[in-house]
C-alpha cells in the first residue's frame, strides 16, 4: 500500500511508526497496524505472544479501514491471530480475499479491509483464536417432515447484497417446517426467505404468534407450515420484510 509521508509522519511522531519493520529471528512479537488512508490515521501496536494479550491502539483509536498483523519469526505458531473490539465492545469483522472473520492472522499476505470503517476500543491477541469456518457466512435453509423422515438443507452464502434463490437440494417435499439459520458473519442478521409451492405461490408458514409467507432466523427455531406442502423454490432477499413490520 502507498502511504503519503504526511500519513508517515503522523505514525512516526505518535511513536507508532519508527523505521520500515523487518522480522529478526529472535522476534517474539506480534505488531498490529492499523490505518485509513482516507484520514491519513494510522497505528502500531506490539504485543507479546504466548498467552492471551490486549491493549488499546497505540496513538489513536480510529475510525480505521485496514488492519495487518505481523508476527515475529520467532514466534512458536505463527498461525497466530488477534481480534480487534469496536466502541461498543463487539468484534469487528474484516475481509481480506474471499475470507472474511473476527479474528484476523498474518500469513504474509497483508492487509484485512474493515467490512465497515469503525473506531478500535481493543486489541486482543489469543493463541487459542481460530479461523471461523466459511458457514459463519452462509444461510442454510432447514426443510423437514418428521412423519415422512424427509428433510433438505440448501446452502445461500450471504445475501445481504442482493436477492438469490435455488430449488430445495436433495428433495422437493412435502415439509411441515422450515429453519431458517442465518451464520454469525452474515451481515444482515435479520435476513429473510420465502418458498414457493409447486403452483408458484408463497407457503404461510406460524412461529409462535406470526403468520408471514418470509421467514427469519432471530435463534428462534422452526417455523411450521399452515399446510404441508412441496417446495419448488427457496428465496433469500435482504428486502424482504415481516408482515408484522
């Protein structure tokens, strides 16, 4: 990345940025940079690896774009990773390729971008953070009929963009009920999906009081069928809205 040498000088004056950084073999640490070109902010901060560690960005706070995570050659796992914390506590998700998480490694492959600019309250590095699997950004559809023993889980990664939809895998029907389970990473928590009956037309479908043809996840379970019917199509649409909205 370009940095401007105003942008260079700010870091370098905060004490977060002294010299091009380079891995000496002996290197135990873990330094996380954090920087918005647009502001011309940025941050540098080391922690030690081994056991879990956190601290606020050194010199600034944000709101940041990117962040990289450079470990020590002579850190043990340099699988490493860390985690940053917005204002409000929750962790901030970040995208670098087609991988997006809460907690973010070095690889040597650069920076991860903010899904959306925010201020950074902490840092927190843990040898014990995983990667997140990519069902932590897919919504999986849960078709079932427990008399029948037949069922259908169908796969959207997110949607949050845009409208998608699919035919049930695996078998069309007849189900009494539906799941709808929406994966931690998806943007729009409160996505929503139809189904079409073999006619076209929308299935209604309760949940405790509510009566919609679009169904949520909202860690609530199954939504049952007011009549057991096949399925045609699933479709997934961050337009969609509940009945009762």
């Amino acid at each position: 990345m370009q940095y401007s040498s105003l942008f260079l000088a700010a870091l370098a004056s905060s004490g977060s940025l002294a010299a091009p950084w380079t891995k000496p073999s002996a290197d135990t640490s873990l330094r996380v940079i954090l920087s918005n070109q647009a502001t011309e902010t940025g941050s540098q901060t080391v922690l030690t690896s081994g056991s879990r560690q956190h601290a606020r960005p050194v010199g600034s706070t944000g709101p940041f774009q990117t962040v990289e995570l450079n470990v020590g050659a002579g850190v043990q796992d340099q699988d490493y990773r860390c985690q940053i914390l917005d204002e409000a506590g929750k962790p901030i998700v970040i995208q670098r390729g087609a991988n997006t998480d809460i907690t973010f490694s070095d690889a040597d492959k650069g920076e991860w971008t903010f899904r959306h600019e925010s201020s950074v309250s902490k840092i927190i590095c843990d040898p014990t953070f995983k990667k997140i699997g990519a069902e932590a950004s897919e919504i999986r559809v849960v078709l079932s009929n427990q008399a029948t023993e037949t069922g259908s889980q169908t796969v959207f990664p997110d949607v949050s963009g845009g409208r998608q939809h699919k035919p049930p895998v695996g078998s069309s029907g007849p189900f009494e009920t539906v799941e709808i389970v929406v994966g931690a990473l998806v943007e729009k928590q409160d996505i929503r999906c139809k189904l079409t009956d073999e006619h076209g037309k929308p299935v209604v479908a309760t949940r405790g009081a509510n009566t919609d043809i679009t169904f949520s996840d909202a860690n609530k379970g199954e939504w049952t069928f007011k009549a057991e019917s096949e399925v045609s199509k699933i479709i997934c649409d961050p337009a969609f809205k509940s009945a009762n909205a």
